[in-house]
C-alpha cells in the first residue's frame, strides 16, 4: 500500500505509474511526461539517469556491491568519508539509510556523548516550533507536526520547543535579523534554566522545509552557535533537505560561518539514486568513543551502512559539483526561474513570496481545506509536478526543481505554476 500523506485524501485518484526518468522530466506508462518541480521529494540534484552517476554505479558493480563495515572497508566510503570531511571540517562519518535514520544517529551520539563524559543527565532535546526531522520514533521526538506526531504520542520521548526565526512573523518595521534575535533570546531563556539536562539543538538551518518553506536569517544559527557553546550543549544541523547546493552555498549553515558539532545528510547525497544518510561530527565526540569497552562504542548499526554502490553514486554527485561549476551555474538558472514565475510572484494572493537558492515558495491566500490536492491535480493535469505545503502557516506552493532545467523546463514550470493556481482559485470562487 502506497503511503497516505496529509495532502492526498484516502479516496484520491489511483497513483500515476511512471515508466522511465531524463532529466528533469518523469514519463508515465501512457507516455505523459511531468518536469518534476520538487525533485522527487528534494532528492534528484542533476536530474534524472545523469550518465555520469550511472557510470559510476555500473563500474561500481562490477567490483564490490555490498560488504559490512564491521571490521572491513572499501575505496568508496573512504574516499566519500575524506570528500565530506574536506567539504564541512567535520572529520568523522557514520552512515545510515535515511534522513530520519540520521537524526536518530545524531541524537543517540550526542546523548552517548555525555554519558561517556560522565554526564549522562544531559539526555534531553531541544526543537524548533515547525521543525520537521523524520517520522521514526526518535525523529519524531524533534518534530513539531502535530499530525506525524500525535498518532504515535504513546511511543514518544518528546523534546522541548523553543520559537523558530520563521521571518515570516516580522511584526511591522521588524527585519528577518529582528525575528532571529527574538528568537535567539528565547533560546538563551530556555538553556539558560535546562542546559544541565539537556544534550543538543536540532535546527534546520536556514529553511525549516516542512513548516511551509520557513526562512530564517543566518543571524539565528550564530547566536544558536554561540549559546550551545556557552552551555556546553551540541548543535545539531539538519542539513538532509538543504544541503548540497538548495540554498546557494554547499551546506546552509555555512552561510552563518559557523560550524556545528553534528551535521545530519541524506537526500540528495546521492543524486537522487540510491538511499543514503550520513553523520558528521567533531575530533571531540569521535574521542569519547574511541575505547576497548564496547559499552563505551557508539552503539548503532544498519546492515548496509556504508555501502559500497551508494557512497560511490555520493562521489559521483560531489564530482558533479565540480565537474559542472554547480553553484554558480544554479545562481545563473535561479535568475532564469526567477523571471519565468515573476506573475505567480506578483499575484495578488500571493503572500510572502520568497527565494533562497534553489528553493521558491509562495503563500497562497486560500480557504480551501482541501488546496494542496486540488493544486496538485491542476499541476499534475499541465505536466508539473508539485506538491503545496498546507499547515498552521496557510497554504505553501513550493518549487525545488533539480539544477538542469533547460529554457522548456523553466518555461513549464512558470507557467504551469500560475495557471495551476488561477485553477484553483477558480474553484474557490465557483
């Protein structure tokens, strides 16, 4: 049975049966072809069958296809391990199957980490209200989305919330900065009376994706850098929707300048190919575990961590940034969008219309309850895919469109955005 999401009702319309994948564009059975607007869920980065991640993965399988990483190794977990490391400064990696796998990961080492330094009270959460960090139990104990997380109440270790830097709540003559320095201060309220208890932050730098593409100020994650610092608890960065170029530079939090003690990677560390999640963390939090005992050892594993065909399709990717000049080929090609979705920007029920990097969302003023799948079957029905956000916030269309859209593929998704909104808004009035 295909997963149920809140923006598809029980009794929608039977799932579209894709065939094959180029490009930016998916083909159906019956031929119809959809520019996938949202990357398959934000995992494609050079769009799809790229001959260079193919390559490398066909090379890949005719040496080595899996092998465990206990007590062994292989070229491309190294080599993906050294690339990492080189890209973020933090030397150390552990790899999962997931995003949510990652956050469990990184939550787990951190609370191991204090235990191992003789602190083990320091065993609770910090989130950010709408943040968004996977739908396993210990992921979900970071996610402020009600509906993923009330179902399984029961099961969950909840964390604290403190307020996100969402720029969107600027009160009149406040700037994004204002709104991450108000939320800074709550931050520091907060740690300032628990940070003996408390073991990290978990923060979605920059853009908190599934609070309906909320944007922040980098300010925030400085002041959340210095304020983990000062009380002696981990930052973790949920880099796993918006790394690898989304918002302009490689890593998001990068653009704060500062450097975390966990950063969480999945998605797109692949090129959208294969499932893979990374960990990384500092010289410090590698050193409480390195020891004889294994009760002192990190104590997590999947049977394909680090394999062999997925990190190589990872070396592919990184490649690829190289290879292409992706960054700066991506501010070219976000001009280019920019100018194609210029009327859907300035429609007049558009609120808070918004660009970072590679991500593009509108805030529809709409009383639709049912908006996001009525948006998605006009959208669908001109051969776009994309998949609004309806929340607490209202109704979010969002685009994060892989990085090799030609001038149809542009064409198309401005277009086909406006035209799917002026539909649903027609039904609305009708």
């Amino acid at each position: 049975m295909a997963p149920l999401h809140p923006d598809e009702a029980p009794r929608s319309a039977a799932p579209i049966a894709i065939a094959r994948a180029q490009g930016p564009w998916l083909q159906g059975e019956d031929g119809q072809r959809y520019l996938d607007g949202i990357s398959s869920w934000w995992v494609n980065l050079f769009g799809h069958s790229h001959p260079h991640i193919k390559a490398a993965l066909a090379d890949q399988l005719d040496k080595l296809d899996h092998v465990m990483l206990a007590g062994f190794t292989h070229a491309p977990v190294v080599e993906l391990s050294e690339r990492l490391g080189a890209l973020t400064g933090l030397g150390h990696a552990f790899y999962g199957s997931d995003g949510a796998s990652a956050t469990e990961i990184a939550l787990k080492m951190s609370a191991h980490y204090w235990r191992n330094c003789g602190r083990p009270g320091k065993s609770r959460f910090i989130g950010l209200a709408g943040g968004y960090h996977g739908e396993t139990v210990g992921a979900l104990a970071v996610t402020d989305i009600p509906l993923f997380r009330e179902a399984y109440a029961p099961l969950v270790r909840l964390a604290a919330t403190v307020p996100s830097p969402d720029a969107r709540q600027a009160q009149p003559g406040e700037t994004a900065d204002d709104v991450a320095r108000r939320a800074a201060a709550a931050l520091e309220q907060w740690l300032q009376q628990h940070h003996a208890d408390t073991a990290a932050l978990i923060v979605e730098p920059l853009v908190q994706c599934a609070a309906g593409m909320a944007m922040h100020d980098p300010e925030y994650l400085r002041l959340a850098r210095a304020l983990c610092s000062q009380y002696e608890v981990h930052l973790v960065v949920d880099e796993i929707a918006v790394g690898f170029g989304r918002t302009g530079s490689m890593f998001a939090h990068q653009q704060a300048g500062i450097q975390p003690d966990f950063i969480c990677l999945s998605k797109g560390i692949t090129g959208g190919t294969l499932p893979l999640s990374a960990v990384l963390t500092t010289d410090a939090v590698y050193a409480a575990f390195y020891d004889d005992s294994v009760a002192r050892g990190f104590l997590h594993s999947h049977s394909y961590t680090g394999n062999p065909l997925a990190c190589r399709a990872a070396v592919a990717t990184l490649e690829l940034f190289e290879q292409l000049d992706a960054l700066n080929a991506n501010a070219a090609l976000a001009a280019r969008i920019d100018a194609a979705c210029a009327p859907l920007t300035h429609h007049p029920r558009v609120r808070h219309a918004r660009r970072l990097g590679m991500i593009w969302a509108w805030d529809i003023d709409s009383t639709l309850p049912d908006f996001a799948r009525r948006y998605h079957q006009h959208a669908l029905a001109r051969g776009l895919l994309l998949r609004p956000i309806s929340g607490d916030a209202g109704h979010t269309v969002y685009a994060m469109p892989p990085y090799v859209l030609d001038d149809e593929a542009v064409h198309c998704l401005g277009t086909g955005a406006l035209s799917a909104l002026q539909a649903t808004l027609a039904e609305e009035a009708a």
